[in-house]
C-alpha cells in the first residue's frame, strides 16, 4: 500500500513537466537545430551565388563583409542610429495601435450593430494601399515624426482590432450563462470574464502587429525623411549608391529588429497566461 500511495508522489514533478510544455536535455538540442542548420544551408547558398555572380558579385556580398558592416568604424554608427530612431517610431506606432484596436473591438464586442457599423472599415483600413495614401498623410500631419507614427498605426491596426475581437467573442458559452446566473452587470462580464479569455489572442494580434510595425516604420522613412530619419532612409541612401553590403547590414538589423520585439511580446504573452493556457 505504501509503495502504490508513493508512486504519484514521485511522477507529480514529471507530470507538471509534461503539462508546462517545457523540453530538457536533449529535446531541447533538437528543437533548434533545424532552424539552425537551415540557416547554415542559407548561408553557404548566399556564398555560391556570390561567387557564382561573377562580375555582379557586388550586388550579392558575402555575409561576413555584411556582418562586418555591423561594427565597422565607418559605417556602424549611422546604421545603429537609424535603427533606434526607427524603432522609437515602430514602438511608439505599436503601442498607439494596440491602444486603439483594444478599444475598437471592445466596443464592437458591446453591440451587434455598433461591429456591423465598425468592422468593414477595419476591414476597410487594412484593405487600403499605404503607399497610395501616404502623400495625404504628409499633408495632413506633416513630414516628421507624427506622420511616420499613423503610417505605422494604419499597418498594425487590423490584427489588433480582429485577434482582440475574436478573443472576446470566443468565450465558452456555459461561462457566459454562469454570470447571467448571477446577474452579472456587463462591465463586470467585460473585465472579470471576457477580457482575461481574450488575453491570448490579444497577444496573438500584439505578436502580429508588432513585426507589422516595424514595416510601417521603414517605410513612413522612405517617404518622410525630415527631422530625424531611421532605418528606411538609410536604405534608400544605400540603394541610390549602390553599396550592396551597407544596405544588407541595414536590412538584417531592421528585421532582427522585428524579431526581437516579436519574441519580447511572446515572452510577456507566457509570463501573462501561460499559467493557464498553452501559449506557442
């Protein structure tokens, strides 16, 4: 009797390993070696087609000339520079489009006829070439900062304003009943029910949005270059001069950029809800 009684008490810590979804040892190793071989493969094919260019091998540098651009005297600290201006306006645009996409779906969540009114120009605003529009944009908000910001915000917007909706309207329906039971007002059903179901695709949208963010800020910069100018003007001074690896070197550190921020807010998505909800 003693021995069987033990034995659950003995798998408990492995069980809760199971159920946290985390991998150790070896499963871990396995688990990043496919991207990373992949990335070897990449690297070594980005090695042939150089050499393989022949007298055009300027337009495809080697990745060590580019990684070597990344902290070359010369060329680092304008790189480094415009990729924090950038990334001020990708957070600051991020964080005005969860804002308002939060609020956006919790007042389509409210009322039938207020997402029959609202969602087809959410539908509308993500539907519409940015590029076409963003002369307006620059008359109506200037040429500088701001107008770099609603660039980003009008990219990043929809996934926020559709994950937090399908969030809030995928409570299960017996939770629902339990607070009608209760005669639970609907603020209450908002903040104690429906807003913390919603958590994970809230996150889902940020996860989203976040990577769009950074694309809207790269390229408010190559249409509103006054004031202090990021990543994107960078680009387009690297292209008009044909310097190849200058102008990799600031693409890869905008796209990891994009990563980062991308894990960062999976991160807090697990620190938020991973306790109860398997958050990838």
């Amino acid at each position: 009797m003693a021995d069987t009684a033990a034995a659950p008490r003995g798998d408990a810590p492995a069980a809760r390993i199971r159920r946290s979804g985390r991998n150790f040892g070896p499963a871990k190793v396995f688990l990043w070696l496919p991207p990373i071989v992949l990335l070897g493969l990449i690297v070594g094919g980005v090695y042939i087609a150089h050499y393989a260019l022949g007298t055009r091998a300027f337009l495809l540098p080697e990745p060590h000339v580019v990684f070597g651009k990344l902290w070359d005297p010369k060329t680092a600290p304008d790189i480094w520079e415009a990729l924090f201006h950038s990334a001020t306006v990708a957070l600051v645009g991020l964080l005005v489009a969860i804002a308002i996409g939060v609020v956006w779906a919790i007042a389509m969540n409210l009322a039938r006829w207020l997402e029959n009114t609202l969602y087809p120009y959410a539908v509308l605003l993500q539907a519409i070439p940015i590029l076409a529009i963003t002369p307006l944009i620059g008359f109506w908000f200037g040429y500088d900062f701001p107008s770099r910001v609603v660039v980003c915000v009008m990219i990043a917007l929809f996934p926020m304003v559709s994950n937090t909706l399908f969030g809030l309207q995928s409570v299960d329906r017996s939770h629902r009943e339990l607070f009608k039971l209760q005669n639970a007002s609907r603020w209450i059903v908002l903040s104690k029910l429906e807003l913390p179901a919603a958590l994970p695709a809230i996150f889902v949208g940020i996860r989203t949005s976040a990577g769009l963010s950074v694309v809207g800020a790269i390229v408010g910069d190559f249409f509103f270059q006054r004031g202090t100018p990021g990543i994107g003007a960078l680009i387009a001074k690297y292209s008009a001069r044909l310097n190849s690896a200058e102008l990799f070197a600031s693409v890869l550190v905008a796209a990891l950029f994009g990563v980062v921020i991308f894990l960062f807010f999976g991160w807090l998505g697990r620190r938020a809800v991973g306790k109860w909800y398997d958050f990838g």
